[in-house]
C-alpha cells in the first residue's frame, strides 16, 4: 500500500520554525511532524518514513551533521540529498 500524504519532519530546536512552516503547508496534503533534538527524530525515522526532512546543524545535544551521518545507518533505503 502506498503512502498518499508525504510526511516532512523538522527538526529544529527553535519552535517559531515549526509554526512559520506549518503556516504555509496545507495539512491535508502535507504531515508535519516537527522535533526540537536530533535523538527523537532518529528514533521516529523508522516508524513513520519521511519524505522530506529539514534539518537544523546547530541542534542541543546531537548536532544536526551528527542526525546526517546517523540516518544511513538505519537502512530505511532513503534517497539522501544535502
């Protein structure tokens, strides 16, 4: 079965972000599922499988480079574009 709604995750430490995002994004075509550390968003990766993730390099705790070289690991068969 395939996905109709694209999932985007946002990960981003800074919660204006995530509000001016979903200002523009029509939640009927889009799900926006924001988190403010690298750590939770790695472990929603496998679960949810997005399409899209905008990503933050200055994150608390694990840094947005470190969430990059940690995605490949999972093996989820993601198509990364930096």
């Amino acid at each position: 079965m395939t996905r109709q709604t694209p999932n985007i995750f946002l990960i981003d430490d800074d919660p204006a972000v995530g509000g001016s995002l979903a200002q523009y994004l029509d939640p009927s075509e889009f799900n926006l599922y924001s988190f403010e550390k690298g750590e939770e968003a790695l472990e929603r990766l496998p679960e949810l499988q997005p399409d899209l993730v905008l990503l933050d390099l200055n994150l608390p705790g694990m840094s947005g480079l470190e969430v990059l070289k940690n995605i490949p690991k999972l093996d989820l068969h993601l198509s990364l574009k930096i």
